[in-house]
C-alpha cells in the first residue's frame, strides 16, 4: 500500500488519519456497550 502511494504524501495522511479516528470512533463505541452491559447486569 505504501509503495502504491509512495508518490502521493497526502493519501498516505489520508489513509492514516481514516484509520486513527476510526479506532477513536470503535473504542468509543466499545466503551459504551461495555457500560451499558455493566448497568443491565447491575
């Protein structure tokens, strides 16, 4: 994947700027549905 955007920096940001804020976005996510089975099991 690197060498196919190797002449291109701004898709490689891209790339690792979708791939970080979407680990943000499924640890968010994961987070709260672990709460809230917290709470239903409470």
């Amino acid at each position: 994947m690197l060498f196919t955007y190797y002449g291109n920096p701004s898709k490689i940001l891209n790339i690792l700027e979708g791939s970080f804020f979407r680990n943000i976005y499924i640890s968010i996510l994961e987070s709260i549905h672990e709460y809230a089975i917290s709470l239903n099991i409470c």
